[in-house]
C-alpha cells in the first residue's frame, strides 16, 4: 500500500502544483467563512420535475421516480427502526446541506467559486436517495407493508401546490411529472 502511495504522489503532486500555479488555482476562503445559504432547500423538490436542471442555489438530483417513492415509504414505513430512520434521514439533511449551506458547498466545490456546473458532487445525492430507496423496498418486500401509492400521491401533490405557489419550471412538465409519480406509485 505504501508503494502505490508514492507511485501515485509521484504523479499526482506535480499536478497540484501545477494546479495551484493556474489563474484558477487560488483558494477563496472569504465565501467559506459566511455563514449563509446559497438559495431555498424546497426548490430540491421542484427541481426533482422533467427538464429541471441545476443552478446556483437551486440542485436538481432528479434519479427516478420510483426511487423518491421508496424514499418516501421508508420514512413513513412503521417497520424500520426509528435509530436507522435518523441515520439516513441525517445523511439526507447533511447532504442536501452540501448544496446550499456555503461552508459546506465550499469545501465541496474545493474551496473555489464555481462557474460552471455548480454541484459536480451531485452524485453523492442521487446515491444517498437510491440507498435509502433500496432500504425500503428489501424490507417492503420482506414485510408485505407497501407504500408506494400514499407516498406518490403525497409527493405529487407537494410538487403541485409548490410549483403553483412559485412557478419554476413549465407546468405541463411538472403536471407531467406529478402523473407519472402518481402511475409509478399505483402500479
């Protein structure tokens, strides 16, 4: 392991320094120190809507349907044990955290002011959200207790009365979006 440690830093720490040495390379400590929000948590749910696309303040992690369904259930789900609902649904407040609390988006864009694709780190979200989806289902499997329905119809409707409070994308495509949730739950 120590070999491939110094095999590795023998190619990748003539890079950083090559890194530091570029216009773009400067660390922004100023923004990390400020002790605010980038934009408002609830637009992870209208951005969870065909077409949506991230912008600064505003993170789409749209993964499917079924997967926020399953997310949903297992929240609700009376058969998962209260010490692992925390856990994960820690994990997804501290996630969605990494994309609008600065100190966090900061050490997660590198401590540099990002101006293109915003949120590169997307990823870990979609992932916490097809974990804790995956959850749900082995144990709705195991337990013959489904959710789904109940959890789309709820999601629908929250993603309709937000989108009709302050329209964000097209609404076709958020009606769209709501039936599909609606089907994927009945089904």
């Amino acid at each position: 392991m120590l070999l491939g440690v110094m095999l590795s830093a023998f190619l990748f720490l003539p890079t950083i320094k090559a890194l530091q040495n570029s216009s773009r390379g400067e660390l922004n400590l100023e923004q990390f120190f400020g002790m605010n929000f980038t934009g408002h948590i609830g637009s992870v749910i209208q951005n969870y809507s065909y077409g949506a696309s991230s912008s600064y303040g505003s993170v789409a992690l749209f993964c499917g349907a079924l997967a926020l369904i399953g997310v949903i259930s297992f929240f609700v789900n009376k058969y998962e044990s209260k010490y692992k609902r925390i856990i994960l649904g820690g994990a997804l407040i501290f996630n969605l955290m990494c994309y609008y609390f600065v100190p966090l988006y900061m050490i997660f864009s590198l401590f540099k002011v990002v101006g293109s694709y915003w949120y590169r780190y997307s990823h870990l979200g979609i992932f916490i959200i097809i974990f804790i989806a995956a959850q749900y289902f082995i144990v709705a499997e195991k337990k013959d207790n489904f959710l789904p329905f109940k959890s789309g119809l709820v999601f629908a409707s929250l993603l309709l009365i937000l989108d009709s409070v302050n329209p964000v994308w097209d609404m076709n495509l958020t009606i769209l979006t709501s039936i599909m949730f609606i089907i994927i739950g009945a089904i």
